[in-house]
C-alpha cells in the first residue's frame, strides 16, 4: 500500500520557489497593462493641462 501524503511533508523550497515565480509572473501582468495604458494616461493628462486644470468635481 503506497504511503499517504501529508502537508507538512512539502519541501518549502520547492513551494517558495513556486511562490515566487507566480509572483513575477503577476507583476509582469501588471507591468505589461500599465504599459498599454501609458499612452491613453499620456493623452488625458495632456487635454487636462490644455484645458486649464479644471477642477475634478463629481456633482449628480
């Protein structure tokens, strides 16, 4: 009969190593959708500085 598996029979290393990877794999996400939006952020800031600062009022 095979032996069964307990949690606490984990390498961390291996765990941690894991961890990691999907943690760069989510910052490069994040990274690559900030760098799509550049260049619409570009353009509104710009209209907004041509347009006189106005102020950000929300008013229903």
């Amino acid at each position: 009969m095979k032996r069964q598996e307990h949690f606490w029979n984990v390498d961390l290393r291996v765990v941690f190593k894991e961890w990691l990877s999907q943690l760069w794999t989510f910052f490069l996400t994040l990274l690559t959708f900030l760098g799509i939006g550049l260049p619409v952020l570009i353009s509104i800031f710009v209209l907004w500085y041509l347009a006189g600062f106005p102020r950000l009022t929300m008013s229903f």
